[in-house]
C-alpha cells in the first residue's frame, strides 16, 4: 500500500483547507493520505495577535517528527508564503532533519507542493522554488503540477486565481478574508490525484 503523508503549515487557514482538497485528490485516485501539521514556533501569544487561528488539536491531526517520513512513500508540503519564501516554521522543521540527510534517508521519495500567499505577486513560484534546496540537498524527487490535466483551469485569466505549473495555490487576500475559490480546490483534488498516481508508478 503506498503511503502517503500531506504535511502544511496553516496560521490562518486556508493551506489546511487546501491539505485536505489534496488528501481528496489522492482518495479520489484509490489511494490514502494521512494529514500532519507543522509544529508552531511562534509564541501563542503573538498568533493570537495576529489573528492566527486555533490549530487543530494534535489528536486530530498530529504534528509531524523526522521519524515520521520515513514511513511514507511520497509527501505533499503545504507551505503559505512567507516574503516569498518558507514559513520559519517549515525550516524549523526541516532543520531537524539532518539525522535524515545524514544517512539519505529520505532519498528518492517523491514530493510535491502547494502554497498560499496574499495576492498575485506576493510569492506563488518563489515560494515553490525557495522551498526547493532542502528537498535537493535531502535527494527527493520533485513532481510538478504540469499542465497536462490542468491547462484549462491554469490558463483561465476569466477569473482570479493561485496555481502555477509548480502546484496548486490559493489568494488569501490582503486580510486573509479571501477563501479558496472552486476552479482552485479543483486544481488541488487534480494535484493530489496526480502525485497518488506518479507515486505510485515510481514504486513500481
Ligand atoms: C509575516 C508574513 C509575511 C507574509 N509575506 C507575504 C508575501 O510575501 N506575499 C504574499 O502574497 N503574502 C504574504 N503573507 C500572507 C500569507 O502568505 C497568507 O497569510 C497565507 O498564505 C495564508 O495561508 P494560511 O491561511 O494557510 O496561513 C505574509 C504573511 C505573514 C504573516
């Protein structure tokens, strides 16, 4: 059974509910994905004071370890840009992964990625190509969106929308009160759907 792991960061929202448009992606493809949350390291009283929301409970869904990954197959990394760049929150964690790196352990494993940012311009491909150096340094083997299922939806300039060919994404709004339209979790569930079926071709 392949197995894979959906691991994001969310501080308001809208990458866990991108997560679990991926995770039905993979559903919809046979397969099964389980959802992981990066571990906050801000203190909790300046969430509240930006406004981040209450997380959900670890027994919901559990924050993720280095000794997780090894039991899975292949990951799809939920990141919301941060100027452009990696949560410090996502580099925490992937600061931890040195023991990993060290003996190749994640060599080879396949990965994917989606993103959040404000507006148009504030990050959607950088963000993907920042994050990239990590997963190169650790050996892992990228698998893009592309556009070969999602050409319709990616060039559609009808409508405002997140995705590039480097994965899916979404506009949170200059506030954070914009929430991820259909055409976008559409391009999710075709993600998530995607990297099941590669995934599980590379193992073969
Ligand atoms: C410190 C900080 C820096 C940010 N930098 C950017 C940025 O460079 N470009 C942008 O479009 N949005 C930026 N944002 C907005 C976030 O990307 C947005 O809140 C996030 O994608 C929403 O996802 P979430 O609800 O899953 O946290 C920033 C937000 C914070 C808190």
């Amino acid at each position: 059974m392949t197995k894979i792991a959906v691991i994001y960061y969310s501080m308001y929202g809208h990458i866990l509910r991108s997560s679990k448009e991926i995770a039905k992606g993979i559903a919809n493809a046979g397969g099964k994905a389980d959802l992981f949350q990066i571990k906050e390291t801000l203190p909790q009283s300046l969430v509240s004071q930006i406004g981040g929301i209450e997380k959900p409970s670890i027994e919901e869904i559990p924050e993720i370890t280095p000794g997780h990954l090894t039991e899975y197959d292949g990951f799809m990394f939920g990141i919301p840009t941060r100027y452009g760049n990696l949560p410090s929150q996502w580099k925490s964690f992937w600061d931890q992964t040195g023991g990993l790196w060290a003996n190749g352990g994640l060599h080879g494993k396949p990965f994917g990625l989606f993103v959040s940012t404000g507006t148009p311009g504030g990050g959607q491909e950088t963000t993907a190509i920042s994050s990239l150096s990590s997963f190169v340094h650790h050996g892992m083997i990228y698998v893009p969106l592309g556009y070969k299922n999602t050409f319709p939806l990616l060039t559609n300039l009808n409508e405002v929308h997140g995705g590039s060919p480097w994965g899916a994404g979404t506009f949170a709004g200059a506030d954070g009160s914009r929430q991820p339209t259909e055409l976008e979790l559409e391009l999710h569930r075709i993600q998530g759907e995607e990297f099941f079926k590669t995934v599980e071709k590379l193992s073969k």
